[in-house]
C-alpha cells in the first residue's frame, strides 16, 4: 500500500506544526515485527494451536480465572509470549517515530495497550510510556496480597510450546509465596494491582498540560478494545490515523492512513527526512 501526496504533505505539515508528539499504539503496530495480534479466534488458535483443540479463545486464557484453574496452561500461554517479546526487536518504524519526537520542542510521551515493551527495548524512555494495560515484563501476586508489582527479570520460563505448558517452576510472590502472575489487566480482572499504569497516566496527564499544539500519530489500534482510539479522539490536536483496516477518522483536522505501520512511516520518512 503506498500514501498520496497529499497525505504525506498533511502528514508533514502537521508536524512541523507540532510542538510534542503522542504515539498511540495497539497491537497493529508490533505485527511488522513479526509479533501476533490475535485478531479473531483463528488468528489466535493459528498462534496457539494447543489452546485451539482444547476450545479455548483468548478471553478465557487471558483471565485470572485461567491460572486459579490451570496455572501451568496459563503460564504455558504468557511464559511463551514473554519469551517472544524478551527476543523480538522492534522495527524500524519505532526509530523513525522516536525520530519525529525528538525534532519536537515538548518531544514525545506514549500510551499504549500493548503489554510487549517495545517502546522501551527501542530506546523510548519508559518514563515517558504509559501502559495503559500493564507490562508482560513485570509480575504481581495472584492475591494481590499488598498491591505490589515488581519485575520479572529473575523468571526464565521454560515451556513445552507443543502443549502451551510451563514446565519449569512457577514466578511465586516475594511476600507470601502465593503464585505469581502478570502485571496485566486481563478479562474479568478485579485483582489487578494498577498502581504502576495509573502512575505513568498521572506522568502523561502532566506533559500533555505542556503541550500547546499536539500532533497524535496512532498506529495499530483497532475498534474491538476501543481505549487507545478513544483517547487520540479526545483530546485536542491533529490526529493522524494509520491502520490498514480500521483507518477512518471523524474530525476534519484528522488524517486517515489505510496502510501498515511500519510501510506508512517509511514513505513518510523518505518524502521528508527528518
């Protein structure tokens, strides 16, 4: 897919007009790093065959229920995406955005729905990221026994990929050595410790009381868990839309890209280098 002119003369123009830069992101954008978005059953059951001859979609997996009823099936599934993202490097298009940012007086902040890291593995600075979802890369009590969250740095899963199982032993909690899980807020979550996201919300809040004329670049971020679009159309300031399936946009002063990520970024960086 290639880009007009006049969006990329849009595009360009709303930058140079800009003084800080908001990076939206959903799971769109780490599928041109190779990483799944899990769109649909089949697309998820494709990534996760073993969970799809048992019948069970990414809502159940992806629950608290799942590790009070098979640890080892939960922690089959996350330990082998928290493999996946400790090894993906992220694409060029995350260099070209970091890029965009820094030629902005108010540089960049962003908020995200994905739970990956990647932002931070390309060189963002994590205080400067707000996971608006939690982070695969940090670890809470099932019990949330004292709301605390800490890294998962120690915790090397080992998993039989043909099975979704851990096979190596579990990540417990520091305080009671209850079973460990995500710092993720899953479906039909009310043990969530979201202390950690509600701080870097609070931080975002804060720069974008800074910001006088805000440029929104979205990217990946579909309408079935609507929190990242929703929050680019919210707040004032041009927003520019890439998405090769959902790219629609409503207001006049917003600019609609139906392309992939990383393709969109490239055609815009090499009409106008930064």
């Amino acid at each position: 897919m290639t880009i007009t002119a006049e969006q990329i003369d849009a595009c360009h123009q709303a930058i140079q007009q800009a003084d800080g830069l908001l990076i939206t992101a959903g799971a769109g954008l780490g599928v041109d790093s190779g990483l799944p978005d899990f769109r649909g059953d089949g697309g998820f059951w494709k990534h996760y065959p073993a969970l799809g001859r048992r019948g069970i979609d990414f809502s159940s997996i992806a629950s608290p229920a799942a590790f009070k009823d098979n640890a080892r099936l939960a922690w089959g599934f996350y330990g082998h995406r928290l493999n996946l993202y400790r090894r993906t490097l992220p694409h060029d298009g995350f260099t070209i955005l970091k890029r965009i940012g820094e030629s902005l007086p108010q540089g960049t902040f962003v908020f995200t729905s994905n739970v990956d890291g990647q932002f931070q593995k390309a060189g963002f600075s994590g205080e400067r990221v707000a996971e608006v979802h939690g982070s695969i890369h940090h670890l809470q009590c099932v019990t949330g026994c004292r709301d605390d969250i800490w890294p998962a740095d120690d915790f090397e899963p080992v998993v039989d990929d043909e099975n979704c199982l851990l096979t190596s032993p579990f990540p417990v909690c520091p305080h009671c050595g209850a079973l460990a899980r995500p710092n993720i807020l899953m479906f039909g979550d009310w043990q969530w410790c979201g202390h950690r996201s509600a701080a870097q919300n609070a931080a975002l809040g804060s720069w974008l009381g800074k910001v006088e004329r805000l440029l929104v670049i979205e990217l990946g971020a579909g309408t079935s868990i609507p929190t990242v679009r929703r929050l680019g159309e919210s707040i004032n300031g041009t927003l520019i839309r890439i998405n090769p399936r959902e790219a629609d946009a409503h207001r006049a002063c917003d600019i609609s890209i139906r392309c992939g990520a990383l393709t969109a970024l490239k055609q815009i960086e090499q009409a106008w280098q930064f």
